[in-house]
C-alpha cells in the first residue's frame, strides 16, 4: 500500500488597485489570497508560478504598479507514491497538530535521489499516513524543516495543512529557538560570540556550502564553549553549544569550518589535523570509528499553532557521543 497525496487546485487572478500600488508581490498575494501564507507564496514564485503582466516573475520582494495585471497559479492536483517503511520512531510529543521526533544518525529526512523508501518520511508514512501536511514539497508530507543524515537530535512534523503554514511562518521570521550540541577539533577564538555571514553552495563542489562575503543568504550563529579538553593525550577538542538565529543548509558546519574548527566526526567539512603521538588508543579508536559528526539539535522551541503556547523541548546526547565525552573527560583528569 502506498500514500498518494494531492494537491489542491487555485488560480488567483486581480488587476492592483490604486490603494495596493508600490506593496511587495508578495505581501499584495498574501493579502488577496486568503490564508496562503508569505512563505509557501514565496516557495511558489520561486517556481515561477507568478505572471504578472504577461512576463514570469521570481522575485517575491518585487513591487507592484496600479493596473498590473496578476496571475498566480497554486499548482495542478499532483500525486507521488510513497512506500511506508517499518522504522521505529522514537517520539517525544504528538498531539492532534504535530509530532516532535528525536531523529537518530544515520536516516534522512525524506525521499532523495538513492534513497526513495528508507527515510523519516516513509516511516511518517507508515505510523500515520493520514495525519501529514500535504502542502509542501509531494515527496516530503509533514516535513517543516529539516536536519542532515548524519546529526541527531529534534524535529517537528506537520500533522495538517495549518499547523504547517504556521510554524513555516516561525521558521521564516526565526522565532523557533534551535540550540545545538557539538565537539569541535581545537579552540574556538573568541570561546563565545556571533557570526554573521553569508552562505552560498561552493563554486568548487556543488554538494557543499561555503561563506561568502557578498552573495547566497545571511546566516547567524551564536556560540559558546561549554568545555575544552587539552592535554598530551588528547587532541584539542572543545564542546560547544550553537544557538540558530537562521536555518541554513549546513549552517552550524560551515561557520564552524569557516572559523577553522570543523566538527568530529563531519568528513565533508574536515580539515587535516597533526596525529599526536601520545594520544590515549582508546580514544584514538572511538574518534576515528564515530560513523556521524558529533552534532546534535538538543533543544526545539515554538509558539503552538492552535494553542499559542509557548512549548520547548530538549533531548539528551546519543549513547555514541555521551560516551566520547565521558572518554574525554576521564583522559582529561
């Protein structure tokens, strides 16, 4: 059995008032379109679903004239098989609205090329296929944001269409409180501050990100060392905690790159490090044996969709991290 899922059909079509002349296209579609939010218009115009006087448009800050004609087509009903995968989610809180999982290492978030039946959406599919929002992406039901295959820790999943309108909305004007937990090779300096860059997908390899000075979108990541280990039989290491003002691809990897602290365990973003001679062999062996990078989304925090609660949620390390720190912190003695 497999999960079909569709879309709804709408075409929006005005010609701009006197009083809507010099409004973002956006803005202008949100106020005329009913409760389609900003962020699922913005995703659509980005798909050039928007004409707007006869010509395709794909920016959603761009103004409108008085008289401009508008058409803005939400998409034709669409369907996409997906196959329920027999995986045990490990859920932290679910209510009529939404689900909160602690994702392990080793899964991805959704279908993908190589992997379209083994991912977190699949084992969505398979717990309830008729409780998932349906508004996003075909392949991806219920998916709000996501995390990378190989970090651990917390996501919210959409059980209907307005839980994840709204908490699309939080994610966009970055409300959601995102902290995360990581071992990085070295110290970073300052220990603790903020970095506010610009991320773009590297012009030298097209599956990695990179900071750029002036072109790709902003990302800031606040930071603080929680502890550091330094002796002659461990590398420097530090723990440290990364609180998210924005969610972008591979965020937390590249600002740790970039500060030249790459994460343990991170084998896309790694840097070459000296092997020291003394280092204790046991931990040598756990560091190098660590199939994930040492990255964690320990704490998730949203205002409820329905409720307007303020709700946030924290997970423990996995057995496999907690027990490199505690092999740490005994060779640190």
């Amino acid at each position: 059995m497999v999960l079909i899922l569709y879309f709804m059909e709408k075409n929006i079509n005005f010609i701009v008032k006197e009083d809507e002349n010099n409004l973002r296209v956006d803005v202008l579609i949100n106020k005329r379109g009913g409760l389609i939010s900003r962020t699922r218009i913005k995703n659509l115009i980005l798909k050039e679903k928007l004409i707007l006087n006869d010509k395709i448009i794909k920016d959603p800050s761009k103004k409108v004239n008085t008289g401009d004609r508008l058409n803005f087509q939400i998409p034709e009903p669409e369907k996409a098989s997906l196959k329920p995968y027999n995986y045990k989610l490990e859920i932290i809180y679910e209510d009529e609205d939404l689900l909160i999982i602690n994702k392990p290492a080793g899964i991805i978030m959704h279908p993908g090329a190589g992997n379209y039946n083994k991912t977190i959406v699949n084992a969505l599919v398979n717990y309830d296929k008729h409780s998932l929002s349906n508004i996003g992406d075909i392949l991806r039901p219920g998916i709000v944001h996501r995390i990378d295959k190989n970090t651990s820790g917390l996501i919210v999943i959409a059980k209907n269409n307005e839980t994840h309108e709204n908490l699309s909305e939080q994610f966009s004007n970055h409300t959601i409180i995102r902290v995360y937990e990581l071992l990085i090779w070295g110290k970073l300096r300052p220990s603790s501050g903020r970095i506010d860059t610009y991320i773009t997908r590297s012009s030298k390899n097209r599956q990695l990100m990179e900071v750029s000075r002036s072109k790709g979108k902003r990302a800031i990541t606040n930071y603080k060392t929680i502890e550091t280990f330094e002796n002659n039989k461990t590398p420097t290491l530090s723990l440290v905690e990364c609180k998210l003002e924005t969610g972008r691809t591979h965020q937390i990897r590249v600002h740790m790159t970039y500060m030249g602290n790459s994460i343990v365990g991170d084998e896309k973003y790694k840097k070459k490090y000296k092997k020291l001679k003394n280092i204790d062999k046991s931990l040598e062996k756990s560091i190098s044996k660590l199939d994930r990078q040492f990255l964690h989304a320990k704490t998730l925090g949203f205002i409820h969709p329905k409720t307007n609660e303020e709700m946030i949620f924290s997970s423990i390390l996995p057995y496999e991290l907690n027990k490199l720190l505690k092999m740490l912190r005994n060779t640190n003695e």
